[in-house]
C-alpha cells in the first residue's frame, strides 16, 4: 500500500472511531470504559492527525492549540454534563452544560466547591484506586428538584497520571413519568376496588340473607347497576384518554363549526339541566370554524357543560358561549369556548390541580354525581391536541368560568365548508 494511502487509511479510522465514541457519548449510552476507550481514540486520532501535520510542516504548539480546540468544541457540543477533574478532585476541564449545571464550577478549582455530594466525591476515589468504572446519584434540590445519574471513569494520562471523567445524564423526566405511572396506576385500581367490593357484596348478600326478600332484592339491583355504571364510565374515560394521548402530537386539520357543536351539546344537556332546576343557555353571533375533530369537541363541550350543571348548577343558571377573538395577524385568530356558572366557587389553592387525572375538590360529591375525576384531564388533552390552552377562573361565592381558546380555522381559496 502505498504511504499516501497508508496516511488516508489511519486518519479515516482513526475519525470514524472518534465519531462513533461522540455519539454514543452524546446519547448517554457510553459506559465507564467506553469512556476511557473512546477518549484514547480520541487522543489517537489526534496523535495521527498531530504526526502527519509535522510532515506538513505544522509545529506542535499549533497542533497542540488545534487539538485544544476541537476538543473544547466537541465538550461544547454534548448536551449532557461533562467534568474532568484530576486524581486530587480538581476540576481539569468542563462543558457548558456542567457550568449551567452547577454554577459554582470553576476550573483549578476542587470539584467539591460546587458539587457537594458525598457519593460522587467517594466514587472518585474508589475509580482511582480500582480503576473501574463507577455509577451514582446525585440529586440537587435548589432551585428545582433533578436527579442525575453519575458515571464515573478513569482516564490514564501519557505522564502516568490518572484523571477521572464524570458524565451526568438527566434523570428527573423518567423519574416524573414512572412516578406519574405509578400514581395513575395506583388510582384507578382504587376507583375500580370501590364498586367491586360492593357488586360482591351485594351478590354475596343476595345468594344469602337476602335470597327470598324481594324488597332487598330490587334495592340492591339497583345500587348494583349505579356501580356497574360507574365502572363501565371510569373504563371508557381511561380508554379515550389514551387514545387522545396517542394522538396528542397530530394536530386536527379539518374545519368544525365549533357553534354548532356547541348548541348540540347544550341541546343535548337540557333535559339533565331541566330536572336539576338549571337554566341552560347559548350566547353565540354565528359559525365558528376551528380546525378540530368533533367527536373530540363534542366531548370537550359535553364535560364542561356536565360539570358546571352538576357542580356549579346550585347558581340556578350556566351560560355557553362561543366568540371569535381577532389577533393583529388573521391566522393567529383565536375561538373561544367558554361555560359559566353562578355556583359556589372553587378554592384557589385547589385551581391549577384540577386538570389532573383522578383530582376531586369533593371526593364524596364527586362520586355521588358519577364523576370518575378524568373529566378535566380529558379535556385538557383534547384541547392540547387542538394547539389551544385552557383557562379556569373561579370565585368562591361568584361562580366558576372555564374557557377553551382553540386557533380559528382560516380558509384556503379552494377549502369547503366546514363540517358541523
């Protein structure tokens, strides 16, 4: 082969080890000897691309300042933080992200002015005394509670000695997931306990005591069906916000008439307000386009509209109301949904927690309505998926107003007509 290509051929694998150990550094998959094997490649490369620069007469201090620079690009560029610190725990050389991290963080500096976690700073002794590599947490609380997880390696230097790499991946979004997993998890197996362990009791008591009592047997038939009820409505809740969840991420492209969708709906409630002694009402000046999927509006609309006649309906009156609210620039028009009613208020502390699953102001009054308490987490999905924000206003004493700001559909010369 020739020299050349002999050249060509190590500088070419010599980057593409280089490359690969970078991404997989970048994406957290690096373990601790990786760490050490894909910085030697990287020192590698670097000693081939440094020997073949002196070929061209390039002096070593300006390779030395070159290889400088790409690595601090490099650190530069992993989003994740990165610290090397030497064999007494000073800090050697960090990334913008460990910076951010831990403002503190000064070079030339121990690494335990800024990090004070006991677990790290043993790690780091425990590395350079096996030499393997190590996995921590750290956690920091100020100013927001963040879980990392620490990886720890050794990192032989060409004067003999031995620094240490630490390389923090982000763990707190996982660590809210599961947690949130666990809690939705926990919740419904709850709602679904309640009513089992009453069907069962009631079958238990009617293959028993209550066999031959007719008068028993049809009370309790009929606290059966209001519990199988309410298993079955709690299971269909689950099922649509999962299929809305699925979807969140596609926004609707289809124009619905929102106003339409709206005097359905209140249509629809009337008989329910009727007998609750609730006066149902629309205030709405004509179509209202909104890119959207009407089952997903009817669903919208049908929710609040439940809500305010059940909860708030001891005001004697809910008004619906569907208004187009002009921006400056036409296609960032906004519709608004909103529902209102004249009952007794809901507490500001318990205002920003009521769009999350299985969350009741009143458990006891929400349970004897037939709530499942994923109501206002369906609605909040749906209205995400639409790109639109929800808004809850409520005063104790004065009544509970909650608007749907959806963009407003903006016709193309050739568009349809939307559907209602």
């Amino acid at each position: 082969m020739a020299r050349g290509a002999r050249r060509s051929a190590w500088t070419a694998a010599a980057c593409a080890s280089t490359t690969l150990s970078l991404f997989a550094w970048a994406r957290g998959t690096l373990d601790g000897p990786w760490i050490a094997t894909s910085l030697a490649a990287m020192s590698l490369g670097g000693l081939i691309g440094g020997l073949f620069r002196r070929r061209i007469q390039v002096t070593p201090e300006a390779a030395a300042r070159t290889r400088h620079s790409v690595a601090e690009a490099l650190l530069a560029n992993i989003p994740d933080p990165v610290i090397l610190v030497d064999r007494r725990a000073v800090v050697i050389e960090t990334n913008p992200a460990a910076r951010a991290l831990l403002p503190a963080l000064k070079l030339r500096h121990p690494l335990s002015f800024a990090l004070r976690a006991p677990d790290v700073l043993d790690g780091i002794e425990e590395v350079l005394r096996t030499g393997a590599p190590l996995k921590t947490l750290y956690t920091t609380r100020v100013p927001t509670e963040r879980a990392f997880e620490v990886q720890l390696g050794a990192l032989p230097m060409p004067d003999g000695q031995t620094n240490v790499v630490l390389f923090l991946r982000d763990l707190t979004s996982a660590r809210r997931l599961e947690a949130m997993r666990v809690d939705f998890v926990a919740n419904a197996s709850h709602e679904l306990r309640t009513p089992l362990a009453s069907l069962l009791g009631f079958i238990e008591t009617l293959q028993g005591p209550a066999r031959n009592d007719a008068l028993a047997r049809e009370r309790f038939l009929v606290i059966m069906k209001t519990q199988a009820h309410r298993m079955a409505r709690l299971v269909d809740d689950l099922l649509s916000l999962s299929r809305i969840e699925l979807r969140e991420h596609v926004a609707p492209t289809k124009a619905v008439d929102l106003a339409r969708i709206a005097r359905q709906m209140v249509e629809t409630q009337g008989p329910l307000a009727r007998e609750r002694g609730v006066e149902l009402t629309l205030e709405t000046d004509g179509p209202h386009p909104v890119p959207g999927e009407r089952d997903e509006l009817l669903r919208v609309v049908e929710n609040l509209v439940e809500n305010a006649v059940k909860y708030g309906g001891s005001g004697g009156r809910v008004v619906v109301s569907v208004a187009r609210v002009a921006e400056p620039v036409p296609r960032r028009a906004e519709v608004i949904l909103a529902v209102r009613d004249q009952g007794p208020g809901i507490a500001p502390e318990h205002i920003p927690r009521l769009t999350e699953r299985f969350y009741r102001v009143d458990v006891a009054s929400s349970r004897d309505q037939g709530g499942t308490g994923l109501g206002l987490a369906i609605v909040k999905h749906i209205v995400n998926r639409h790109r639109g924000r929800l808004v809850i206003e409520s005063t104790i004493g004065a009544g509970t107003t909650v608007r749907a700001f959806l963009p407003a559909f903006v016709a193309e010369p050739d568009e349809a007509a939307p559907a209602g």
